[in-house]
C-alpha cells in the first residue's frame, strides 16, 4: 500500500507539472518563434541540466552502437517530432484543446500494441478506442465547438504528437533501451537531439538568439524546458519502476492541469461540445487502458538489453 501511494503521488505531480507547459508552450510561440528554433533550446537546457545530474551521479554515458540507436529514437519520437507538430499546432490551436488530445496517448497505444504483440485484444479497450474516436468527432463536426472552424485542419497535425508518444511506449516494451537507465537513456537522447536540431534551426532560419531581449515567450521557454527535461526523465523512470501499463496513465492529470492550467494563465474558456469531448474521452480512456498491476511482469528498463 505505501508502494502503490507513493506512486500514485509521482503520477499527479509528474502530470501536474507536465500540463503545466501546455499553456507555457502557447506562450511560447506567442510573439513569431517557430519548431526547431525552440526545440533547439529546449533539448539544450535539458542537456544542460541531465549533464550536471549525470555528473554528480558519476554514471558514465555507454556510446556502443545499441545506446547510440536508443538515444537517435527517444530523441526522434520523444521529443524532435511530436513537439515540433505540437509548437505549429499551438499557434492555431488552444492549449486546453492539445491537453486533451494527449490523452489519446493509451488509444492509439493500443491497436499498436496489438500490432507488435505487446499486449492481448481485449474487447473492452476496442469500446474506449471507440469512445476516443467519437470524442474526436465531437470536437471536429459541430460548427460551435471551436472558435474557429479553421481549426480543425490544425487537428491532424495535433494529433502527431499523441501517435509520437503511444508508438515510443510500445517501442521501449518491445525493444527496450539498450540497458539504460532513465537518466543516462535522456541525456544521450538531448546530446543526439542537439546535434538533429541545430543544423534544421540555423538552416530554415528559425534559430532564436538568446541574446534578445527577454519577455514571457523566451521566460516560458526556460521555464517549460526545464520542466520538460525533470517530467520526462520522470515518465521515463516511471515505465521502469512500474511498467508501462501504469505509468501510461499519467494521461489522466496531464489532460485535467493542461485544461486546468491553460484557464487559469490563459483566459481559455471551452464549448460545451469540448467539455462533453473531454468527458467521452475519459470514459474512453479508463476502458481503453490496461487494467493497472503495481511493478508488473515488464522488465525494468535497466534491465532490458
């Protein structure tokens, strides 16, 4: 039972804080900056910060050929792909509206799942992926339910970052991580992701000079970096202390403090087709996601090779 709280405890804060930088994220790309400019930021300051944990830790970074493809995927399908569809979905889409397609995460992770074998078909996980679709189609039909009908051509391009995220959980039950743990597995991925993002931020003319004068947007891009880097080396360790099938479940707080938050810092207000989206989602995701065992039969990451 203490088990089981404590880790309940680190799913609401890690969910907390990680729909925290849904609004920072619209703020972010509030005044003109674009994708690569602030991925490029971004995954410095992680490195920045997984470095100097990785240093007083003295755990060494392994660069053998399983580690280096390890590092190229987390940072390709974790972070470089599903944020640079999320920053140019921000610009026209409202950051409550993202929170709540990332809880699709565990939908989408289903049919994969089944695809690579990773878990059994189970009826009532094919009603929640039900359930998820018609959530979609709540929020995309209804001439009322966005404040914008141009919107829903952005609603494709949001929903890249969900299907990033539900094939990276299926791909480290499948694959694992090469024997890496949580730290050393983010701070490979952030050296691999600046030397991806560096060229493509300097090349399309989008590389933000840190030397501008700083205002919310460059402030929010700290802020939601830093976050960033802590939440996601959170999850990370969450997969490997209590398997995938519970730590999937860190949709529910970030989908209710991304809404929660973006209402507070950013004045959004929903339709009632939104809310009643969000509720269908929810049921949806409780039948969709496999049932929760505490420390279940996945192999801890550091142990997978």
């Amino acid at each position: 039972m203490r088990e089981k709280v404590f880790l309940l405890g680190c799913l609401l804060l890690i969910g907390a804080f990680w729909g925290f930088t849904q609004p920072l994220t619209k703020v972010a790309v509030s005044e003109g900056y674009r994708q690569f400019g602030l991925i490029f930021w971004q995954i410095v300051i992680s490195a920045v910060i997984l470095g100097a944990i990785s240093l007083i830790r003295g755990a060494p970074l392994p660069l053998k050929m399983p580690h280096l493809i390890a590092y190229t995927m987390i940072a390709l399908i974790g972070t470089i792909i599903p944020n640079g569809a999320s920053y140019q979905a921000m610009v026209h889409l409202p950051a409550g509206l993202l929170a709540i397609l990332l809880s699709t995460i565990p939908m989408l992770a289903f049919p994969m799942a089944l695809a690579l074998r990773n878990e059994p078909f189970r009826v009532r996980r094919l009603l929640g992926l039900g359930l998820g679709c018609a959530a979609m189609i709540m929020i995309a039909l209804p001439e009322t339910s966005l404040p914008d009908r141009a919107m829903i051509a952005f609603l494709p391009l949001a929903m890249i970052a969900p299907l990033c995220y539900a094939f990276e959980g299926n791909y480290v039950a499948r694959w694992g991580v090469a024997g890496l743990d949580p730290f050393q597995l983010m701070f490979g991925a952030s050296l691999v992701g600046v030397v991806i993002t560096l060229p493509l931020a300097v090349g399309s003319g989008q590389f933000v000079d840190p030397r501008t004068e700083w205002n919310a947007p460059e402030i929010a891009l700290v802020l939601s970096s830093t976050i960033h880097a802590f939440t996601y080396t959170a999850y990370v360790w969450m997969i490997s202390r209590a398997g995938p099938v519970f730590a999937v479940q860190v949709s529910y707080p970030v989908t209710a403090f991304g809404l929660i938050w973006s209402m507070i810092l950013l004045g959004e207000r929903y339709s009632p087709w939104i809310w009643a989206a969000f509720a269908v989602m929810l049921v949806g995701l409780t039948l969709v996601q496999p049932r929760p065992r505490l420390l279940d039969s996945a192999a801890p990451l550091r142990e997978t090779d």
